[in-house]
C-alpha cells in the first residue's frame, strides 16, 4: 500500500495536537500514512487546497482562520458543510475533486448530549453560543439539531457583547467557540466577562472549542459557578474520527485517539 499524506491547515498551527492524535490512529489501524500540522496563512490557502486536488495530499483538517473561506475554493459543498456555513474538513474524490464537509457539527452534538446528560431538556432551554466563526456557526448547528429553544449569539463586533442576566437565566448551554484562551492568542479573559454567570441555571452545562491549553478563563469561571464543563479535547477526537472515516472509508479508533491527547 502507498503511503498517504495527510494534514491540518490553520494559522497559528504550532499548538496542535491532531499529528499525535491521527498518527496514533493510522498506528492502530496498521497503515503507513503520514499526518501532519502545517501553518497555511490566508495567502498560501489556495495552494495547499490545489495540492489537495492534484493528489499531492490525500486529505485535509481545516482549523481557524480558514473554516469559512476555504468553502470558495473547493468544487463541492456537502451538505453537512453547506448547513455550518463552515468546513473543517476537505476530501479528494473522484477525478480529483476537492469536496468540503463539517465533522465538527455531529462531533459537537454528541459532545453536549454526553454532557447535558438526562438534566437538560434541550427544547425547553436557550444555547448561547460565543463567536461568530466557522466553530460558532457549526456550534449553532449542532444547538439547533439537539432542539434547543433557540440560540443566541454573543460576538464582538456584534450588538450584545456583554453579560446578560435574563438571556443566562434561560440557557442549557453555552459553547465557547472563539480562539480566546487557546496558546499563541487572545488571553480569553474578555471573552469569560462576557457571561453573566451567577444567572445560569445550575443544570447549564458549558463546552469551550479550545484544548490547548487544556483550561481557559471561560472553563474555570464555569467550574467555579459549579457547572458541568468540558474543553475540546473530545470534540477534536470525535470530529478527527470521523474525518479519517470519510477519507479512507473504515471505521475510526476513536478510543485511541482520544487517549493519545493525554
């Protein structure tokens, strides 16, 4: 068998853990595929994904800044993509064809149900989602496949950048779904002030996107409220699983992968 090349495209890149985490699962699965992390600015996008399409890569993860614009460079959106409004993940089909999807949606679903537990009735509450990237609109999609009541989004730029008692009052979630708090950005404490935590139900659980570092200032001003919360190394397992099931086609070590984030 021919060894495949794959890779996670992003810009900062340094801090990720996907190389360890799909090495370890391409180990399990007995392939000789490689998989690596490389820094691809806004400039550089457009020739990695051509790269993509002339079979020089077998398969590329698409993390912050690209989730939105690389949609413009592609030949096909998948539907699970076109309802993120966001890809995270590009396949090579047929004839070289270059074919976006969004693993991040389902991987997130699943992450807040497991969360959630039997606590939240999700159409009886409010998610309230921070950001208004890739990650946040596939945030939304998930919310809004597990029935929430409706879903607010809280942006900077963005009219509402501030706390809001009444619209925390209402909340069974809250995603995280900035860089804010990840190694090499934004400290994350502006984005932690932006909840009006001492409001939120006690049932409310809380899922911050970044993993590294492991806790952010939006994780502990969740814990410190007595909230069930997560940072996203679970998320990044789950959605790299089901990203190495589209590109190769077998089902993903999932177990694996997650024990090789630490």
């Amino acid at each position: 068998m021919a060894p495949l090349r794959f890779a996670v495209i992003g810009d900062p890149i340094a801090h990720s853990k996907s190389p360890r985490m799909h090495g370890a699962a391409l180990a399990a699965l007995g392939l000789p595929h490689t998989y690596e992390a490389v820094r691809v600015t806004a400039a550089d996008l457009p020739a990695i994904v051509e790269a993509l399409r002339r079979g020089e890569l077998a398969g590329l993860n698409v993390t912050v800044p690209h989730k939105r614009r690389v949609l413009a460079l592609v030949d096909e959106v998948a539907p699970s993509a076109r309802a993120a409004g966001a890809a995270n993940t590009l396949a090579r089909a047929e004839g070289g064809r270059v074919v976006a999807h969004n693993t991040d949606v389902p991987a997130l679903v699943e992450e807040l149900r497991l969360l959630g537990g039997s606590d939240v009735t999700w159409s009886a509450r409010r998610g309230l989602v921070l950001g208004s990237g890739g990650a946040a609109r596939a945030a939304v999609a998930a919310l809004e496949r597990l029935g929430a009541r409706d879903v607010v989004i809280r942006a900077r730029g963005l009219p509402g950048w501030a706390p809001s008692a009444a619209s925390e009052a209402q909340a069974g979630a809250i995603v995280q779904a900035t860089s804010a708090g990840m190694t090499g950005a934004d400290p994350g404490d502006g984005v932690a002030a932006v909840v009006a935590w001492a409001s939120l139900p006690p049932t409310c659980v809380a899922l911050d996107v970044v993993y590294a570092p492991p806790e952010t200032p939006f994780l502990r001003a969740a814990r410190a409220r007595g909230l069930r919360a997560e940072n996203g190394l679970g998320l990044l397992a789950r959605q790299g699983a089901l990203a190495l099931q589209l590109w190769l086609g077998v089902e993903a070590p999932l177990e694996v992968m997650r024990a090789a984030l630490g």
